[in-house]
C-alpha cells in the first residue's frame, strides 16, 4: 500500500521530507566499466563497437552492416499495420508543428552610441539520439528526440538502437523515417555513447547526444559531456496527480498507474482535498492491479513510492506541488487554469480531468523527455532549443568606439589586463593622428 499523509497531522512535514527524500534510483556502480569502454572505442573504433556489440547483444556485425540500409528500413516497415502507421504519422505532425513554435528569432538593433548589437540562432552540426532496445523500445521517443531536431535545422541526425539477437521494433524504424533521421545503427549501450561522441572509421562524430537509456547509457553521457552536449541525465519516471473529489476515482487510478508501469522505481503520487476520495483512488489502484499486464513492475513501484497526501485546501496543493517539482503534474480540478497559474515547478502540466498524462506521451505535441527528481526546479524538457545555439553580434563604429570605448579601457586597467585596453586605446590614438 502506498503512504497515506495528512498536512494537518503534526508529523507531516517530517514524513513530507522523508518522501522527498526517498532514493528511487539503485543504479549499479557502473563508472569504471564504461570507462574502459569509451576508451577502448576511442583506441579501436568499429573494431571495439563491433566486439562489444557481439558481447552484449548477441549480434555479429561488420563496418558494412553496423547501420541499417534504406533498404533494410523498407523492407522491416513494410508490415506495420495501417492503424499503427497512422497513429505514428498523427503523432509526428502534432509534435512537429508543436515544436515549429518554439523556433527563435533572430534580433539585430543599434543602440544610442551607434553600435549595432544583437544575436543569431544557428543549429548543431549532428546530433545522436540514443534509442533504447528491448522491453523499453519505444517509437514515441523517436519522434520526440528526432523531430525537434529536424525542426531546429539539424543537417545530420543520427540514432543508435540496439537489436539484441537481432530483434528489430519495426515502429522504431517507422518514426525514424518519419521524423527525417539520416542514419541508423544497430548499436547500443556505452559504446554506442563512446562511437556518437568521438567518432569510428565508420560512425561521424556528432555535437550532442539525446535520449534515455540504462546506468551504462548514463555513466557514458555524464563521461562524454564536454566533449559533445547532452539533454539530461533522466530518473525514473514520476507522476503527481492534483484532484478534488469531482473526478471518477478509477480514472485517477489509471493516471498513476500510467506511470507506476514503467518502472519499479516510478513514483506516483495524488495530493486531494477530499480524504475519502484519496482512499476510494487507493482502492481503484488496487483493483486495476489484479489485471494489469505489467502489474508486478506498477505495483511495486506503488507499494513502495506512491502517496496519497490530504490537504486543506488547493493552495496548500500547490506548495506542495512546488516543492516536488514533478516530470508529470495533472490537475483534475474545476478550474484547472487558476491552479496552474498557481504552479512554478513542473516538467509538463495536464490541466483538467479530459487530459490524461498519456496524450502527452504520444499526440499532444509538447515534448515527453522532460526533468525528473526534481529537476523542474532549475530545467525544462526538451525542445528545439536544444539544438540550438545563440551567437551573439557586435559591431562597432568610429562614433559608438569613442562613445564607449574608454570606460573599457579603464576597466581592464582595474583588472590589470594591460593588452585588453591597449587594443583600444590603439583605435582610439588613430582617430587622433
């Protein structure tokens, strides 16, 4: 059973805190291994990727067949089902026309000494979007980490997907064509990290690395990060679920359990005014649990981190909603707007009871790669400007140097950086001779 609190009980905020502070992640020391592995793909290339892949994934490959061919994807797509390309593309045109709006401008002015200043936006080179395989293979993230990308204006995007014993996810292929992906490699793990970050005889070097995967994945991310960016180093998913006792309580229950599915370390958690309804929400939980598929990984992530937590009122419910800063925030509240105006810490927010936490994971358009562990408190999820950087302009005429050029002169005599102000006090000398 989950944890059941009371803001009016004299021990909340001692149970609050131990909440906050639970460790949902035991992630394996894995550190030093990868670290032998990025090495060893720095020193051998295709040859390490190549062995490890073997190793790991049960699959021999060679430089020819490390990617798939534009043949190899046709052939592999070619038997989706009609309803399962149509969701895909119905997706992919929301998340892209979603993202098409978050594109910056660029901003150019003069000011009054005569200078001109301003900025310009220009994308990566390449970028690496790392797929898992396995049970946690998911075409929804494909679209989400590729098609921001290809909105952003990113020439080359490549992916990395691991096929242990060659098992392929056709629909991960799909939403790879779909979203307008240049290569695909059928490689996974810290290796796959080590080949997008540094470059084999076969795999190009790219600028910056996405995507979730396994303790190995991100050891290699933290490991790589400097060399190529990175998106963020995500946790276990989380939930927090905001409802008044309007609200079909097996609807609530589904909500929670949309995440508790995914993970034994997922957290989900309802914040409500209404007591009974939190018991009757337990209750429906407990219930959808006889029947789940995946009930042993949701009901052990509910019975170990979910919550149900009573409060006075809705302003109390978003303190304390500030203070968790969750992945996921629903609001199934009468007037949702009011609440979310109340709200500082979110990764994505769901407002009303007819917007299920799952549209986002699929059509809604906003990003699903968003901040956990609290995070939010300091990050946003992804989006276009993740594959983007901004350049700044300035330019000077004889009128804005003279203007004010000589208060930087003597700032840098205040910092005794002697060439600093000689390269201006040498313009300005010349307008004198």
């Amino acid at each position: 059973m989950p944890v059941f609190l009371t803001t009016t009980d004299d021990a909340f905020e001692t149970q609050f805190k131990a909440l906050l502070g639970a460790k949902r992640e035991d992630s394996p020391d894995v550190d030093h291994i990868v670290a032998g592995i990025i090495a060893d793909v720095r020193d051998r290339g295709d040859a390490a990727v190549i062995e490890l892949t073997s190793k790991f994934d049960r699959l021999d490959l060679t430089p020819e067949t490390m990617s798939f061919s534009p043949e190899d994807v046709d052939r592999i797509i070619a038997d989706v089902p009609e309803a399962e390309r149509e969701a895909l593309q119905l997706a992919a045109d929301r998340i892209r026309a979603y993202h098409e709006r978050q594109l910056p401008q660029d901003e150019s002015w003069t000011d009054a000494s005569g200078a001109t200043l301003g900025w310009r936006w220009t994308p990566v080179s390449a970028a690496g979007l790392y797929v898992p395989g396995g049970l946690a293979s998911y075409p929804s993230s494909v679209l989400m980490n590729a098609i921001p990308a290809k909105v952003a204006g990113v020439p080359r995007l490549a992916i990395t997907v691991p096929t242990p014993g060659g098992v392929v996810n056709p629909l991960v292929l799909l939403a790879a064509r779909i979203s307008g992906v240049d290569e695909i490699y059928r490689i996974g793990g810290a290796q796959a990290v080590a080949a997008l970050a540094y470059g084999t005889g076969t795999i190009a070097p790219v600028d910056k690395i996405t995507g979730p995967g396994n303790a190995f994945v991100a050891a290699a991310k933290r490991r790589v990060f400097g060399k190529v960016g990175i998106d963020m180093i995500a946790g276990p998913s989380e939930i927090l679920v905001i409802a008044d006792g309007d609200n079909d309580p097996d609807w609530i229950a589904l909500d929670l359990m949309s995440q508790a599915e995914h993970d034994e370390s997922a957290q989900s958690l309802l914040i409500t005014t209404d007591a009974a309804f939190g018991r009757a929400v337990a209750e429906a939980v407990e219930k959808r649990l006889e029947t789940l598929d995946r009930r042993a990984i949701a009901g052990a992530s509910w019975r170990d981190y979910g919550a149900v937590i009573t409060v006075r009122d809705l302003d109390e419910a978003a303190a304390l909603s500030n203070r968790i800063a969750p992945e996921h925030l629903e609001l199934c509240v009468a007037d949702p707007d009011a609440l979310c105006d109340k709200i500082t810490h979110a990764g994505a927010i769901f407002l009303g009871k007819w917007t299920p936490e799952a549209i986002g994971d699929y059509v809604g358009g906003p990003n699903h790669v968003l901040p956990t562990a609290r995070s939010a408190r300091f990050s946003s999820g992804l989006s276009v400007m993740d594959f983007v950087k901004r350049t700044t302009l300035s330019k000077m005429t004889l009128q804005s140097l003279k203007a004010i050029g000589p208060a930087a002169e003597v700032l840098a005599q205040s910092e005794s950086l002697e060439a600093h102000g000689l390269s201006v006090t040498a313009r300005l000398k010349s307008l004198n001779e």
